[in-house]
C-alpha cells in the first residue's frame, strides 16, 4: 500500500532516486554481462 500510494507524488520521488542512485555501489561489467544475456 505504501509503495501504491507514494508513486504518484513524482515531485518527492526524484530527490530520493537520486539519493539512492548515490548510496548505490557500482556493479562489475562481468554481472552486467550477464545481465543483458539473460533478458
């Protein structure tokens, strides 16, 4: 329900996704190799 109701509000997901695009680590190239063979 929380996920459903925040989704609309754009203006407060923006500076999170930021936030957590930051907070994120990087990914090897050989996990996102195997990635796109995957899908």
């Amino acid at each position: 329900c929380y996920r459903f109701n925040r989704r609309f509000q754009l203006e407060d997901m923006l500076p999170r996704l930021g936030y957590m695009a930051m907070r994120t680590p990087p990914m090897p190239a050989c996990l996102l190799k195997l990635a796109e063979g995957y899908g």
